[in-house]
C-alpha cells in the first residue's frame, strides 16, 4: 500500500541553535497530523545528531541529504551509510537536481548511492525531473525515464520514495500544474515494478498549494524546500486538507 510522505529539504540552511528553535515550534504545530502520513526532516549533516535527540519518542523520522557509496575510503567531505545510521537517520535524498548540476552527479553515481543506503537499511529518496530547456523540446519523458533506467538497476524498490522535481519549479516560484505534475507522476509509476513505491512532487511546493496538490491521485506526498524552513509553514503542509 503507497504511503504518503511529506519531507523537508532544508539544504544548506539550519545551524544547530535555529535547529533546536524550529522543532521546538514545529512539535506542537503537527499534534493533530493524521496518523497515515510520514513526515520527515533531511537537514544538513551537522544537524542530524542535535536533531536526532531531539526527535527521539516523535512521529518525525530523520533524514540526511546524501551519501556515498562506500563504507569507508578517501573520500573528503562525504559520508557513508554507516554514519548515518549511526545518528538514527531512516532516510536520505539521493540525486537531487542540485547534486546532479553543481556537483557532477550522473545517473551512475546516484545508482551507486541509492544501492549503498539501501544495503544500509536507509530508504532513499530518489529525485527525478527535467530542465526548462528539455521540457521545452518535450523531451520530459525521455529524461526522466533514462534516470529511472540508469538509476535503478539493482534497486529494491520496496525500500524507496521516488520524488518528482521538475527542475524549472525548484526555488522558482513556478509551481507545476498539478494535474500536470500527477500525469508524470503516473508515467513514472508505470515504468516500475512495485506499484506501491510512495511518488512525491517536489517543486515550489507551499501551504497554498499543497491541497490542490496532494488532491491528486498519483501523487503520495511532497519534497519540500524552502517552506519547509518555517515550523507554521511546513506544519501546513504535513497538514494538509
């Protein structure tokens, strides 16, 4: 059975102190959450430890914002699975177009990182989504269908979220249309082999309209960036109509 997830990216935002103020706000302010939706926080790596003491007895389950391949290695600035097991993380976002662009993720990589958290036991968060330019040459479903090809050779996709950002609405503003953003949705469902995986759309998501979003069929839940930095504003949107 699909599962509704509604998960902040925080990015690179949050010291430990502005950490502690916003769960201390956003605990209270999801007290009447239905009990049918995950909620989840992927907060910066130095976060993660402050925030998981914090959580602890809470319906909110951790989440980091990537992870490398290997378990141990040379490998300056990254962090294995073991790591952020360590800190009681459950789930971790995996190729996000940020990634992908300002650090030369390719669908091979994000392969790499998704089977390493999994091997883990993470649940990784995997971002897929096409450029202005490309949806422009209607290439959208090409794109996103070589991710999912590429990236999820040797996935169990029982222990995966697929996220949904079209890149052009991340940070922009310019929400998808959501009827738009749930028949994509339903073309990537039908290229899996578990009709059950939970499929977000993340893209500019907000309290004004995440109700009109979540309103549609294929779509499970939401990746959110920058409304989740704000305990009222994310509350409102893990409690959605």
């Amino acid at each position: 059975m699909r599962k509704i997830i509604l998960a902040g990216n925080w990015k690179m935002h949050k010291t430990q102190a502005e950490t502690l103020e916003f769960v201390a706000q956003f605990k209270p302010a999801i007290d009447d959450a239905p009990d049918d939706r995950g909620i989840v926080l992927c907060v910066p790596f130095t976060d993660l430890a402050i925030l998981s003491k914090n959580l602890h007895g809470s319906a909110i389950q951790l989440g980091a914002q990537n992870v490398h391949w290997e378990e141990t290695g040379a490998y300056t600035g990254e962090i294995s699975a073991a790591m952020l097991n360590e800190v009681g993380v459950r789930y971790v976002v995996v190729g996000h177009s940020e990634r992908r662009q300002y650090f030369g993720e390719t669908n091979e990589t994000v392969n790499f990182r998704l089977r390493a958290a999994q091997k883990a036991g993470l649940t990784p968060i995997l971002c897929v989504g096409e450029t202005k330019q490309q949806r422009d040459a209607n290439e959208t479903e090409a794109v996103i269908f070589q991710q999912l090809k590429e990236g999820l050779v040797g996935v169990d996709q029982s222990q995966l979220v697929i996220a949904y950002e079209p890149i052009w609405a991340i940070g922009t503003g310019d929400t998808c249309a959501s009827d738009e953003a749930n028949r994509v949705i339903g073309l990537i469902r039908g290229k899996l082999t578990n009709a059950d995986v939970t499929i977000q759309y993340g893209g500019s998501v907000n309290p004004g309209n995440v109700d009109e979003i979540m309103a549609q069929p294929e779509i499970d839940g939401a990746l959110v960036g920058g409304a989740s930095l704000k305990p009222d504003s994310f509350a409102r949107i893990v409690c959605f109509q």
